[in-house]
C-alpha cells in the first residue's frame, strides 16, 4: 500500500471567503461538490487543501484525507490494528471508495482511493 497525497480539511462556514483566500496563495479549484471544495497548485497538483462544511454521507468531518493505491489493504490494516473505523469503508458517487478511522490522538482521518 502506498500514500499518494495527504490533504488537510479544513471546516469552514465561509467556504468562499477561504476561496477567495487560497487563490491569493495561487491554488486553484480542482472539485467543487458543493459541500466540499478541493484547490490545488497548478504547478505541483498534489499540493492541495479541501474546505469543507460538513461531510454529506459521514457521521462526521474528517481533519484530513489521505489517499492511497489500495483502499480495502489499508481498511484491513486499520481494522485489524484495532483502530476505531468511524466510517464504514463504501463507495462514494462522485469517484471515491472511502473509510474514517480515528487516529490516537482524536483526529478523523478520511482513507481513500479513486476507483
């Protein structure tokens, strides 16, 4: 298994003022899903931030996403560690197979991979 990128979420109730801010740094909007908003550097891609308000079809919302080349070996991993999965692993309309776990510091950590 292997980490592609690592994203920060961050929670916002004004997701365009934050917009508006990280097109000042020089990101640009890469998803939009209403929801959640993903913006990227155009010259290192994976170089990215989300805004989100709150996730749609979690529980909760995670601190980060982090995605990976194989999806169902990291949920094994983390189930079988023990880890607190607190969202169950799924497929996602809008591209994704995803999972939470809770990392031991409280952190909810959004596993994913593109299918």
């Amino acid at each position: 298994m292997a980490v592609r990128r690592v994203v920060p979420v961050l929670r916002t109730d004004a997701a365009q003022r934050n917009r508006e801010f990280y097109d000042l740094l020089g990101f640009e909007e890469v998803m939009d899903l209403g929801w959640i908003t993903t913006l990227a550097s155009p010259s290192t891609p994976a170089a990215q931030v989300s805004l989100m308000t709150a996730d749609r079809t979690a529980p909760v919302t995670p601190d980060m996403s982090v995605e990976v080349d194989d999806v169902d070996a990291a949920y094994a991993v983390m189930r079988d560690s023990g880890a607190e999965i607190v969202h169950p692993l799924q497929d996602e309309e809008w591209g994704v197979r995803r999972f939470f776990v809770r990392d031991p510091d409280g952190r909810v950590i959004n596993v994913l991979s593109h299918r």
